[in-house]
C-alpha cells in the first residue's frame, strides 16, 4: 500500500485538546488536501484500517466519490481512488445526507443518492463494491426496482459480526416518508427483500444500525413526536419489534431538523444511544443506555445546549468515544469518553478550525479518530482526521 503525503497538509501534532483538568497526551490531526469542495463524507474502520469516502465538486461543476485508507490510525493516507462505476454520481448529497461506506477486511460496499424523481429531484440510491480494499470499484446491485428513480437517502450502512451488510434508509413507496432495511450476505451482490420498520417517520435525519448479540437494532427519527427511536430484528427474521422511543422528549414540531444520532453496542452487549432533540426544556445532545432485554436508561446530557450532530463509537478499551458539534460557527468538536459507566470532561477539538461540523467517529485496535469537514479560506471545505491517543 503506497502511502502519500503530498495530499496533505497540518500533518502535526495539534494542540486542540482542551479539556478542564485532562493530562491526556495531544491528538494528532491531519486536514486533507481536497481538489475540489467536500460536500459528503463516510468513514469505517476494520481491525487497523481506517477507510474515508468523500464526494467532491469542482469548479467546473463535475462530482465524484473517492475512497482512500489509513493503516496508522488516520495520519497518513493512501493516494485518493476514484469510485468510477459508470453509474449515476452523487447528488443531493451533504452532510445530513452522507455517502456511506462498511468494510469487511477487503469487501467493501458503499452508498449515495443520486437524482431522481422525488421531491425536488431527489432521486434513488447507487451502491458501488470493491473485492480488493477499494483499488478497483464496480457497480453492486441495490435492494431496490432497477427502475425506480423515487428518492431513498438518509442512509446507514454497517457490518455485522456475521459479516453481512445492513442498508437502513428512508423513502416514500407507502405515500408517507419510512424507514426501510435490507441485508446481504454476499457482499453487496444481491439483498434480501426489503421490510419497513416504520412506515411514517421523519422526511429528512439519518438512521443508524447497530448489531447487540443477535440483534438488529435501527434507530430512527420519529414523527409524531420527533423523538427518536428505535426498532429490532433477530438473526434470520422478517419482521421488526413494535418502536419505542430513545428519551422521551414529547418533541412535537411541524419541521424536520436533519439531525439523526449515533448508535453502538459495548463488550457487555449493552446498547447504547446518542440522540438530540430540539425539545425546549430538553435541548441538546444526551446519551442513554439499555441493556439486554432492558429499559432504556434516563438521559444524560452531553456539550452545551447548542450541541447537535453527534456520534459515537465503541473502543477496544471497552469504553466509547462521543463527539459531537458544538452548535455554533468556530466553537469546534466536543468529544468525551464513556467508561466503567461514567462519562469524562467535555472536551474541544478544531478549535482553530473554520465552521467544523458534522463529526465522525471511528476506533482501531489502539486509537480512534474523529472527522469532520471544515471551510478553507476560499470558502470550499475540506475534511480533516483527528487521531486521538491509546488511553
């Protein structure tokens, strides 16, 4: 694997940490060197290896997806690979609205909206495979009609410990916007028929996949009320568990606000959840937990009351990695850890950078790292990794 720095730039140790009272060692941070404007961006990691998927525009209007591969933990990246099907490429993608990608060593599937014939010209999605970790991409098949150019957006795409791949996504096919699921077993050539686990949902947040024991578990916005909320599948089943909500905000609000969450599972198999809601009296991101066959705990605030965009992550530790965006211009990333049942002080990331959002995060076998994209100084954006230290 050939390495390449002269995409980079910032590749340094970044003194941005800044938390009351922590005597963590500095993360390491590298802003990549975009040709053109980063309007979408995907992470995963498998084992050591860190996967990045991006979308660019160009000045000339041209859009393309590219796929690149850290194996140090997100400082050094491998020359960018274009994701070159044929297909249709991506459009009305943004960061509510990412591209996506799961790996399983070197099978690797990712998905992104095209256009189409939905509301405003939203159209359905594209899914690209590669059998060799991304040096060479072709088209994979969808779980949907070849001729159905309707809208489907708003993805979750993960790996499951059994290594078949889930599709989570919203779209329109019962009048009403829902929350869909597919899996395949094969590595994106072929899905099993698609089940709804919930035909009224929120128009417009993305969903997450998490995979506790045997279990399924897709969290979603809701839509009357806008809280979230989650449904569950066993291995080898077809149908969903009835939805219950994660934090009972009783949001109701006439409006989408493009906001999912963040879902993962601990060494214990407990499920855990970072979830926002606008909710005046409950405004913010908050962290709940539910163990086996439990009841979701009460929530737990994380960040200021501005704080949205959250994600979250289990580390090897046993513990979890939180981040999330602060709510305002340059007031950078919150990030905190989860372990042995208690969260650390809030700390801050970019905190130099220009408009970070959107968070991301990803853990290796020793480290883990948080995304983000940021503005450059003409104005395009660019995504930078953040490569926090083993603790």
């Amino acid at each position: 694997m050939d390495v390449v720095i002269r995409y980079l730039t910032g590749v340094t140790a970044a003194a941005l940490l800044t938390a009351c009272g922590s005597n963590e060692p500095e993360p390491e941070s590298t802003l990549f060197d975009a040709d053109g404007d980063v309007v979408s961006l995907g992470v995963t990691a498998d084992a050591d290896r860190v996967h990045v998927v991006w979308v660019e525009r160009n000045s000339d209007d041209g859009v393309g997806a590219f796929h690149a591969i850290s194996d140090d933990g997100g400082l050094e990246w491998t020359e960018p690979v274009a994701i070159d099907t044929d297909q249709p490429p991506p459009d009305r993608v943004h960061r509510s609205n990412d591209l996506r990608i799961a790996a399983d060593g070197d099978r690797l599937l990712v998905v992104w909206q095209t256009v189409g014939d939905g509301f405003a010209d939203s159209g359905p999605m594209v899914m690209a495979r590669s059998d060799d970790g991304g040096a060479h991409w072709q088209p994979a098949a969808t779980p949907v009609a070849d001729d159905d150019t309707d809208s489907h957006g708003f993805f979750a795409l993960s790996r499951a410990p059994d290594s078949a791949f889930h599709l989570a996504w919203l779209d329109s096919r019962d009048g009403q916007q829902g929350v869909h699921h597919a899996r395949s077993d094969d590595g994106g050539r072929s899905w099993s028929a698609v089940t709804t686990a919930n035909s009224a949902t929120c128009q417009c947040c993305w969903n997450s996949l998490a995979h506790p024991g045997d279990e399924t578990v897709l969290m979603y916005r809701g839509l009357d009320p806008r809280d979230m909320a989650v449904a569950s599948m066993g291995n080898g089943d077809d149908d969903w568990s009835a939805s219950e909500p994660v934090g009972r905000f009783d949001w109701f609000v006439d409006a989408c606000p493009h906001v999912g969450g963040g879902l993962a599972t601990d060494d214990n198999g407990a499920l855990h959840a970072l979830v926002w809601t606008g909710a005046e009296a409950h405004s913010g991101v908050h962290h709940l937990r539910r163990g086996s066959g439990g009841a979701w705990s009460e929530p737990e605030q994380l960040g200021r009351t501005a704080a949205r965009a959250a994600d979250l992550v289990a580390t090897t530790d046993g513990g979890l990695l939180a981040a999330w965006d602060h709510g305002s211009a340059d007031h950078g990333i919150g990030v905190a850890h989860y372990q042995d049942g208690a969260w650390s002080n809030p700390a801050t990331l970019g905190g130099d950078a220009r408009r970070p959002g959107f968070p991301l995060v990803t853990a290796t076998d020793d480290t883990a790292q948080v995304f983000w994209t940021e503005r450059r100084e003409d104005g395009t954006r660019t995504w930078r990794a953040t490569r926090l230290p083993p603790r």
